[in-house]
C-alpha cells in the first residue's frame, strides 16, 4: 500500500482517516464454498443451497451468498490487501458497528467480489495501543455500489 503520507503505522494511523486505505484484487465464490459455508454454520434454506430448484422457483435466478459469508472475508481482505501497521504486533477482532446486506449476491456459475478498505476512525488505548475501524465496501463484479457494508472493529497492540 503506497499513500502520499507515507507508510501505515499505528503510530500515524491518525493521519489515514477518512481515507480508502486499500482496493483488494477480486476473490471468486462458487457453490461450493457457500455449500460448505452453509454446512459449517448450520444453515443451509434453499436459497443458499439449491442450484436447481433456485433455477425453477427463486427470483434471483440463482443462489445466494450467505451474507455472514461475505462479512467474513474481512480478515482475508485485509491480509491479502496488506492493512498491517508496520509496527504492529497482532490484532484482536474488537467486533463491528455497523452491517449492512445492502443487496443478494448470486453465485450463478461464480461470483467476483472485492473489498475497498476505508479507515474511519482511529482510537488510542494507551502503551501505543490503538483501536482502527474500519469501513468495508465489498463489491460484485458487473454490479454498481456496494453489495455490503461493514464497519469492523480491530484492536491493535505495538511491537515491543
């Protein structure tokens, strides 16, 4: 991640708020994730699940990406998309604020969604340790706006 402010780090986070922090490269969800995404979490309606019937009787044409799946790309997003501060050690999931499904996303044969990383706010918790939330704009490829917001928590503690 390059920006004109220099490096991300904890210690000038402040500096990057209200600023898109990262785009991600696309990641492809086919039925089969959403199988066994529905499998794992024990939900698995015929909307999710059914190719054929979706076919014949859903008005979407096609499956649907559970919600909480896509919300839990998060963290894959921001590893691949590099949003560690430098001199981070580790962070702890401190939750979300804020969800939005804003619309269905149909797996069809596969499905193309990115992730554009927004930092909001910026919280110090004292010993270098900060609060980053960020703002997660998931999108589909072939589809204008964002599918889902996230407004995602993540508690950072210093290298030592």
């Amino acid at each position: 991640m390059s920006d004109t402010v220099g490096e991300f780090l904890l210690s000038n986070a402040d500096d990057f708020v209200g600023r898109q922090i990262a785009l991600t490269g696309w990641f492809t969800i086919d039925q089969d994730q959403v199988d066994r995404f529905g499998e794992v979490t024990r939900w698995t309606p015929w909307m999710h699940v059914d190719p054929e019937r979706c076919a014949k009787e859903s008005p979407y044409g096609g499956t649907l990406v559970h919600g909480f799946f896509i919300v839990s790309l998060i963290t894959h997003f921001m590893e691949e998309a590099g949003v560690r501060p430098k001199d981070g050690a580790y962070s702890l999931n401190y939750g979300m604020d804020k969800v939005r499904v804003l619309r269905p996303v149909i797996t069809g044969d596969g499905v193309r969604i990115r992730d554009r990383i927004k930092l909001l706010d910026v919280t110090d918790r004292g010993d270098g340790k900060r609060l980053l939330k960020t703002g997660h704009e998931f999108e589909v490829d072939g589809q204008e706006g964002p599918s889902v917001y996230v407004e995602y928590l993540n508690f950072w503690f210093p290298k030592k």
